[in-house]
C-alpha cells in the first residue's frame, strides 16, 4: 500500500504523524489484496508509542487497513502480547508451567510478586514493572527461567536472582541476560517485534547450543542409544547409528 490518503478517524488522529510511515513500510511487505495480514505487527508498532493498545491505537490499525475496530480489536484481544492496558517500562515474566513449577518456578513467582507488591498482570506504583506469571517461556532445558519484555533475562532462576534482577531495572540499569541482547524498555522491544532492526549489542548473538539443552543427547549417548560423534548443526538423519542394530532415535514405530 502506497496511498497516503487515507481518512483517519479522530480517534486515530494522535497517531498518525508519528506511526504512519512506519506502518506503510510494515504493510507493504505483503502482496496487494493481502494488506490485512500486516495486523499483528502493527499491533505491535502501536505499543512503541503508548505501551499498549490504546483505543487510539485500534482506530489506527482499522483505519490504516480499511478494516473495522471489531476486527482489530478481536485480535488484540486473542495474543497476551498485546496489553489493553498501561504497561510498565519492564514486562517481567516468570515461567510457572509445569517444569519450571518442579524446578521452583512458582517459588520464583511468589517470592518476586511480595517483593514487588503486585500479582499478575499488575504494575508496580512507579510504573517500571510490570509482573505476570507465564503459561510456557519456552526454555525448559534452563528451567525455571524469567523474561523481561520478551528476552531471556534470567536462567535457572531462584527468587533471589529475580529480585536482584528486578532491583537493578527499577534503578535504571539494563543489565546483560544469561544469554543474548542486553535488555532493552518494553516500547524498543515492540519496535523489533513490529519487524525492525535491533539496534542493541549483542541482539543478534545466539551462540552454541549450551549443556542443559544437550543434557538429553549426552545421557543418550552414554546409554548407547544416540547417534555417534552427534554434531548439533547436522540433522540427525544423516548420521550413523552409535552401534550395530542400536536405536538411532529416526525410527517410526507403526
């Protein structure tokens, strides 16, 4: 999409000097007739200003899509990404799904929230955190971790990591993660979720896979079951097995 002349409701009107350009940019990425696609990254781009999705923030997405604020507001409302709601500087998120509770994530979780003093979804009177517990982070194999704004901030983590972590964001520090970017305000990270280029150091630094996520391969290998000299960046289909007849893990049971 390429044509400026779009009529911005006055609900929208806050917006558009500062997200208009941007948000073209963001729409055409996708083929002509598919531009509603570009929804949920401009969702996204309208947190960089305000925190959440304002009502401002919808009129804005449905105006420059030439869809309905239902429409729009029927998927703000599906993903947890989006907040309807201020948002603190920091959105602090502690796994307490099932490995990460065993592992003590729920300790993690209530140690952190009484030291705060807020529960979920709720954000501290200075407006810098805001806390959450989370279904699933994604990173078992480091169980039980925390994220800030989306980032891996914090592996294995005990309550008295959390609050020192939570302690150093509060005085305005960005302290370095376990792995990955230093971490960012909750605004620049939806400024990279919205499908532009991150500007921190570090922010593109994956690294080798590290030992919690092989444990499981180690383990395999010793007990004889794994494939031999295994190599993380080779597709296990295209080794050999580590003995005759062993189980290589690629067989299909039927």
């Amino acid at each position: 999409m390429t044509d400026t002349n779009i009529d911005f409701s006055e609900a929208a009107a806050p917006l558009v000097e500062k997200l208009l350009a941007p948000a073209l940019e963001i729409i055409a990425r996708y083929p002509a007739g598919r531009e509603r696609s570009a929804l949920l990254p401009l969702l996204h781009l309208v947190q960089t200003q305000e925190g959440h999705v304002s009502p401002s923030g919808v009129a804005f997405c449905a105006d420059v899509l030439g869809i309905n604020k239902a429409q729009v507001g029927a998927v703000a409302t599906f993903y947890t990404m989006y907040k309807r709601r201020p948002t603190g500087d920091y959105l602090v998120s502690v796994c307490t799904n099932t490995l990460c509770n065993m592992m003590g994530g729920q300790r993690v979780y209530d140690e952190l929230s009484e030291h705060l003093g807020v529960g979920h979804d709720e954000t501290t009177a200075d407006g810098k955190i805001t806390f959450e517990h989370a279904e699933c982070l994604a990173a078992c194999d480091y169980a039980p971790v925390v994220t800030v704004n989306y980032d891996f901030a914090i592996d294995e983590a005990t309550p008295e990591s959390a609050i020192a972590l939570v302690e150093k964001l509060r005085n305005g520090e960005r302290p370095a993660p376990s792995r990955g970017a230093r971490l960012g305000s909750l605004k620049e990270m939806q400024h990279q979720l919205a499908g532009f280029s991150d500007e921190r150091d570090g922010a593109l630094a994956d690294g080798p896979a590290g030992t919690p996520t092989l444990r499981g391969v180690t383990l395999a290998q010793q007990h004889g079951v794994a494939v031999a000299n295994f190599n993380p960046d080779t597709p296990i289909a295209k080794t050999k097995p580590a003995r005759e007849g062993g189980n290589t893990g690629n067989e299909v049971k039927k």
